[in-house]
C-alpha cells in the first residue's frame, strides 16, 4: 500500500507554524498583562504600608502625602498600561483565532482527502483480490 500523499502538506504545516507563533504571541502578551497586574497590586500593597506606618512630625506627614501622590500616579499610569496591553491581548486573541480557523480548513482538507484516499486503496485492493482469486480459479 503506497503512503498518502496530501498534496497540500506545505500549506498545512507553514499554517501550523502560524498557529503556533500567533499562539506564542497570545501567550506573552497575557503574561505581560499577569506581570502588569502584579505590579499595579504591589502599588496598593505600598499605599497601604504607608498609610499604617505610624507619622510622628509633620515632615513625616508632608514626605508621606507626597509619597502618596507618587503612588497615586503610578497606580493611574499602571491602569493605562494595564488598559494597553488588554487591547493588545484581544487583538492577539483574535489573530490567534483566525490562524486557528485557517489551519483547522486545510486540517478537513486533509482528512477529507485521507478518507478519499481510503476509499480508493480499498477499491484498489479488493480489485486486486477479486483478480487474484479469478486467476486462481483458472488454474485450478
């Protein structure tokens, strides 16, 4: 029995690569997205320490307001960030869906061919059967 030959297979693996790299650039924009909420988190985690850190003087209390400021501007540009790489992951996302649907065509294409190619080596062979047992009933 000759192997199957899907005469697409080029096609099918350099769509396999894409779905690959569009899932890969899925999954670090998503890891970007994880790093930057941890961080946005540790921004609270400091504003909190702050403010239980007892202030005895009243440099204390001015240095604390404006440490608290800076922490209030680094929590807004961190949620801009954090805004950013969202619509990054959704466009990933939906390039990776799209590579994903492409790859799963030519994949039907290619099984769609394989049963074809079934069908045909089964005919081919019971042919081949069918002719030997008719030459050996002449010999016989």
């Amino acid at each position: 029995m000759p192997d199957f030959k899907f005469r697409l297979r080029r096609v099918l693996e350099y769509r396999e690569l894409q779905e690959k790299w569009a899932k890969d650039a899925y999954l670090e924009v998503r890891s970007r997205l994880v790093a930057a909420e941890v961080e946005w988190r540790e921004i609270g985690e400091r504003r909190t320490q702050a403010l239980r850190a007892p202030q005895e003087s009243l440099e204390g209390m001015i240095s604390l307001e404006n440490y608290l400021h800076r922490l209030d501007d680094d929590d807004r540009a961190q949620c801009v960030v954090i805004e950013v790489i969202k619509s990054e992951l959704a466009k990933a996302e939906a390039e990776w869906i799209e590579t994903k649907r492409a790859l799963e065509s030519i994949q039907r294409l290619r099984d769609k061919a394989y049963e074809e190619w079934l069908v045909e080596e089964n005919r081919r062979e019971q042919a081949e059967l069918d002719e030997w047992s008719v030459t050996r009933r002449r010999a016989a």
